[in-house]
C-alpha cells in the first residue's frame, strides 16, 4: 500500500554510522512499526526507536533526542527540508 522506502533508510543509517536510530511516524503508519524495526534492525544492525508522541508535520519533532543519546532522527510522512 506505501512506499516506505526502507532500502533509502537503510542506506542512510549505514552511511552516517548511526547506532541509535530514532524513527517518527505520522498515526498512519505507526502500525508499521514492527515490520520496519524488524527490517532495519536485520539490514544496519543498530537499534531502532520509534518517537511514541505527536507528530504534526516538520516543525513537530524530538529536539532532545540528541541529548539521549540518539545519532539519527527518521521522520517517515514529511516533505524533504530546503
């Protein structure tokens, strides 16, 4: 049904080296989850995490997930930032 693109995530989670990922999905997707961990666990070998609060399009994001140890934030649903 969607495109998650999940070979791009996984390339980019190899690229930046990142072993704390931290991942936000719109509602819609949220059901989603599993199935992405599971691939991007198996594929980057890193720990992946879901951002369990809202989210309201880019300027609704985790600004503290650096503080908690996080290397990468994921923000599925958004439109690329200019």
């Amino acid at each position: 049904m969607y495109d998650l693109e999940l070979d791009k995530a996984k390339d980019l989670i190899i690229a930046e080296k990142a072993k704390n990922v931290l991942i936000q999905l719109p509602d819609g997707l949220k059901p989603k989850a599993k199935e992405i961990r599971e691939y991007l666990e198996e594929k980057t070998n890193s720990n992946i995490f879901f951002w369990a609060g809202s989210c309201f399009g880019a300027c609704d994001y985790p600004s503290h997930a650096k503080d908690s140890g996080i290397d990468l934030l994921i923000a599925f649903g958004h439109s690329e930032w200019n």
